[in-house]
C-alpha cells in the first residue's frame, strides 16, 4: 500500500472550508480524473473515475465525520483506498487542511514508473485546486452538518440505528412510541398503560410487565 499526505493553508474561515468539502457531489469540479460521484446515503458514495482514459467505478464508505475536525472514509468496492481528511483553525479567516491516504498504487496508475509520486503530485494539484475553488467563492456551496462516528452504527442524523431492536411479546413499536423511544426510555411512553385490561400501572408493575415480556422473547 502506498500512502500520500498532503497540506495546504486556505484563505477562508474553518467552518466554510469544512462545509464545501462536505459536498462531495462537487468534487470533480477540483478533483483530477474524477468525473462523477453520487452520494446514496449520508455513508456511502459511488465514485466515477477516469485512470489513464479506463473509465471505473468504485464505492467508498464515511466512517467518521466530525464538524469542523475530519471526515474519513475507506473503500469497500472497486479500488483499494482509505484516507482521512483534517481541518485546523489558523486565525479567523484561514484554514489548514491536511489529506492523508492510503492506496494501492496499481489502482490508480496504469502506466508510470513512480507510480507513488504520480499519486502525490495529483494530490497535490487536487488540494491546490480546492484551494482557488473556495478561495474565489468565499462561501461553500452547501454544507451537511451531522455525524458519524465510527464507534457506532449511525443513521444519517447522527443517532444510533436500533431498527433491528426486538419488542417485548405484548407490546408494539406503537405502544414504545417506536423503536427509539423504546431504547432510549422503554418506559417512557407506557406510564398509566395496561396492556391486559387497560387498567393504570404503578411503576412497579410496569417494570415487572416489560422484563417479563422481554424474558419471554428471549426464551
């Protein structure tokens, strides 16, 4: 694997300059060789590529993204790639951003000796175009503001997924107030509710029926 880091110092304020690299979307606009890139969900990327005038395609992965701090991401189709990209407050109005990547050369380069040096001088020219992007705009394009944390498996605004958890037998996601609700504050939204014979619960009771409820999805 070969790896390539990269810094440039930008004339905008930190939080405009994360904002623009946020939009992946319109990274073609200072990127080399890259013609399109689709964005399927606040993760997951489709990148379309030209190496050495072979069109490919390939996939990648956000698996951490903080305001203002970094984005990073890995590969999981197509060409072998992971990188991190920082952002570092200077003064008010400039911003260092370093790139850092690790890469199979191979994939990026058919036809060049130094393959490695190839890869740093485009990333080079990448961040330098980048840099005249935002610079002659002064104001980001647009900007995604959630979080990613490669801890945890993230819904794209910002909270744990707990689609898959299981309710206890008697209850519905209706009566948790959904999913959520359910694993954040099971009891939440169940305070006066018998399921049996409607009746008001005591907080004890209400304990008791939803640990034997849960017992018995287990079991």
């Amino acid at each position: 694997m070969g790896e390539v880091t990269q810094s440039i110092d930008v004339d905008v304020n930190l939080q405009t300059v994360y904002n623009q690299w946020t939009q992946f979307e319109e990274f073609p606009r200072f990127m080399e060789g890259v013609e399109q890139i689709d964005q399927l969900d606040d993760r997951r990327l489709k990148w379309t590529v030209d190496i050495a005038g072979v069109e490919r395609e390939f996939e990648t992965e956000i698996t951490e993204q903080n305001p203002d701090e970094r984005v990073a991401w890995k590969s999981t189709s197509g060409l072998d790639q992971a990188g991190v990209v920082t952002f570092h407050r200077l003064n008010d109005h400039q911003t260092r951003v370093t790139l850092q990547m690790k890469f199979d050369p191979e994939g990026f380069v058919e036809h060049a000796a130094d393959k490695l040096g190839v890869v740093n001088a485009r990333v080079r020219g990448d961040l330098d175009r980048f840099k005249e992007f935002i610079e002659s705009r002064q104001v980001e394009t647009g900007a995604w503001r959630g979080e990613i944390s490669h801890d945890e498996d993230q819904t794209g605004d910002g909270q744990a997924d707990t689609s898959d958890v299981p309710v206890p037998d008697g209850l519905t996601e209706a009566d948790l107030g959904g999913a959520d609700a359910y694993v954040e504050d099971p009891y939440a939204e169940l305070e006066g509710l018998n399921t049996e014979a409607n009746q008001p619960m005591s907080s004890d009771e209400l304990r008791d029926h939803y640990d034997e409820g849960l017992r018995r999805f287990s079991g």
